[in-house]
C-alpha cells in the first residue's frame, strides 16, 4: 500500500514537472516581447496556415513555430482571410485564439460591371449590414451628389473594416475610382471629353462586352453611333433601367422591355443614358479613350462570346441569320 502511495505521488510529481516544462516552453518561445502595442496584421485571400506560421515568426510575433502550430490547431486551426489586432505581448494561446475568431476587417471582392445595388448586395453578406444599412447606402450614401450617383465605386478587392460606415466605404470606392482614373483624365480633357461623358461609354462597354478584348471593337462603335447621331439600341440600357428579375439583374430582354419609358432606354431615347448603368473597370475605360477605328455601326456576340460587326443593317441581319438562329 506504501509503495502504491509512493508511485501515485512520483507519478504526480512527474506530471507537475511536465506541465511546468510546458508552460515555461510556451512562455519562452511564444511571446517573444512584453508591453507591445496591438497591430494589425492581413491573412490575404488564399494564405494557408503553412504558409502564414513562418511569416509571423518572421514579423516577431512568435519564437516557435511548432509551438504556435499546436497552440492554432488546440483553436480550430482555421483562419478566415482578413484583418486581425494582434501584439508581440501576446502568448501564442491569445494569438491563435485571436487568428480563429473573425477577423474584424473583411476582404470584400467588387467584380467589373456591377451596379451598386448589387455592390450593397454583397456588402451586406460581408460585414452582415442589416436591410436598412443596405438601403442606405443604395439611397443616400451614393445619391449625394449627381455625377457620383453610379460608375465611380470602383471594382477592385478591398480590405474593410466591419465597423466602417456605408458613407465611408462609398468614399473608399470613389477614392480608388480617382485613383485609377487620374492618369485618363488628362487624355479625355485634352480630347473634349467630359469625365462623366467618358464614364458612361466605358459603362456601356463594360456590359456589352464579351471580354476585354471586344471593348475597343465596341467603343468604336459607339463612338460612331453617337457621332451620326444614331440611337444606341444597346440592351444593357434596358436592363439597367427594367432592375432586377426573376432571373437577376441582367437577365436577357424581352421585346416589350424596349418599350420601358426611361431615359436609360437607348431604344427610345438617342444619345446617351443619364448616368453609367454599372461600375466599370480599368479596361473599359481604357477602351473609351483608345477605341478601334471602325466603319461597322452594328454587332452581336455568337453563342460562343466571338463578336460579330456590320457596317449596314442588311448586313447586320445577316449576321443574326448566321449566328443566332
């Protein structure tokens, strides 16, 4: 019974020393700094874990990296792409805890050709915006000013806090929209070409276009339409104007969608619509200012994206016969 007794305490003891050592382990190699302040540090979209240990140890902020590897997987071992307050202070069980909790700024990812409806839309999934944050910042944060109301909330990947307000993050997008556009606004000055003007023909380029590489095909010919004072007929415009559908928000046309009385409808209606229909990109743009001369004042894209132009009607539905039908 003595011995019994003698084995349970040195079996206790050992497992005292065992802890110790890892309490001290982790001390040690885990925080390597004392009294630091919070920073922020950014897990990219597609960062693994393999690939995100070394770069703290890197950056300081961990001794160990197995260490903070067992510390990550006792937490879940996921970490979210994004933005999270970290310190050097910190032990690698707080750091861990920290990178598996949601991040407290979200990458949120803006494709070319939306209008910002559908921005908001996806906004609102991302820093979980109730219906009335999303409906603010479709009727206020960006009606503010008239030239502002669509086309310049640039599409590009951004990283947002979930605190930041729809009146800031509206200012954000126009930011980057300045930023991109800056170098172009010299050129279309020069050339007698209103910023506004500009932006609305890269709008109409973005939606109509099948791939970047239609876009100075295209640009062409609306610049030619609009020089022979020619209505656009351009679908897209009726889309913009009829909204969303069953099918979404650029669902294809129907014949009684061209009778739709506004002045995003380029059927009724000659030059162009009042404001860009959506949020074009980089390229689109481009395409405005460095448009292919053409002779051809129509075109269709086949059921493989290929574009299709004329330079008669007659022609033009020729084009339809052969491809489309």
């Amino acid at each position: 019974m003595a011995r019994n007794k003698k084995i349970i305490i040195a079996v206790g003891i050992v497992l005292a020393i065992i802890c110790i050592a890892i309490f001290i382990f982790f001390h040690r190699f885990s925080a390597p700094q004392r009294n630091a302040e919070e920073e922020t540090i950014t897990v990219n979209l597609g960062t693994t874990v393999t690939e995100l240990i070394p770069k703290l140890k890197e950056q300081g902020y961990i001794r160990n990296e197995n260490a903070f590897a067992f510390a990550l997987e006792r937490g879940g071992g996921k970490i979210e792409p994004g933005g999270y307050k970290i310190s050097k202070s910190m032990s690698a069980w707080k750091i861990a805890e920290i990178l598996t909790s949601e991040p407290y700024m979200k990458w949120v990812v803006i494709p070319e050709g939306l209008r910002k409806e559908q921005i908001a839309e996806i906004l609102a999934e991302e820093l979980n915006w109730s219906e009335e944050q999303k409906n603010d910042w479709i009727t206020k944060f960006t009606t503010m000013k008239f030239d502002y109301i669509e086309g310049v909330y640039f599409p590009d990947t951004y990283l947002i806090p979930k605190n930041e307000s729809g009146l800031e993050i509206a200012q954000r997008f126009i930011n980057k929209f300045n930023e991109k556009f800056a170098p172009y606004a010299k050129e279309f000055a020069a050339q007698n070409i209103k910023w506004t003007t500009a932006l609305k023909i890269a709008s109409l380029i973005q939606r109509e276009a099948g791939s970047k590489d239609d876009m100075p095909l295209i640009a062409g010919i609306i610049w030619n339409r609009l020089l022979q004072e020619m209505k656009l007929e351009i679908d897209a415009t009726l889309q913009y104007a009829r909204g969303n559908t069953d099918n979404g928000w650029w669902a294809p046309i129907k014949v009684l969608d061209k009778q739709i009385d506004s002045p995003y409808n380029t059927y009724l209606y000659a030059g162009l619509p009042l404001h860009p229909i959506c949020n074009p990109g980089i390229n689109a743009i481009d395409a405005v200012l460095n448009s292919t001369e053409t002779e051809c004042i129509y075109y269709l894209h086949d059921t493989n994206k290929q574009i299709h132009c004329a330079e008669t009607y007659e022609e033009h539905k020729a084009n339809i016969e052969k491809y489309l039908k």
